[in-house]
C-alpha cells in the first residue's frame, strides 16, 4: 500500500511539474490523471497478487 501511496504522489508531482514547464491544456491534464489512478490500480493489483504468490510458495 505505500507502494502505490508513494507512486500517487511521485505521479501527481511529476504531472503538476509538466504543467507548469509545458502550459499543459485541461483535456491532456485530464488525460494525465487517468493514467494517475490506472497506474496506481495497476501498482495495487499487481502488489496483492504478487503477496499472495509469495505467501502461497512459502
């Protein structure tokens, strides 16, 4: 969970950063914050799965 908490913030510094250097229109900062939450789904699914394959081998 601090995992996807960390990535969340690296993500959301990084999109507030290129918005501010490249005067990013709305509908691209919209489709920044879509790629925010699907990469933070995607980094959540990903470390429950892979706990559970690891406390499964064990």
């Amino acid at each position: 969970m601090i995992i996807a908490i960390l990535n969340g913030i690296g993500l959301y510094w990084l999109n507030h950063f290129l918005n501010v250097k490249f005067k990013i229109s709305s509908q691209v900062q919209m489709l920044y914050e879509y790629i925010i939450q699907w990469g933070l789904l995607y980094v959540t699914v990903y470390q429950v799965m892979f706990d559970n394959f690891l406390s499964r081998s064990l």
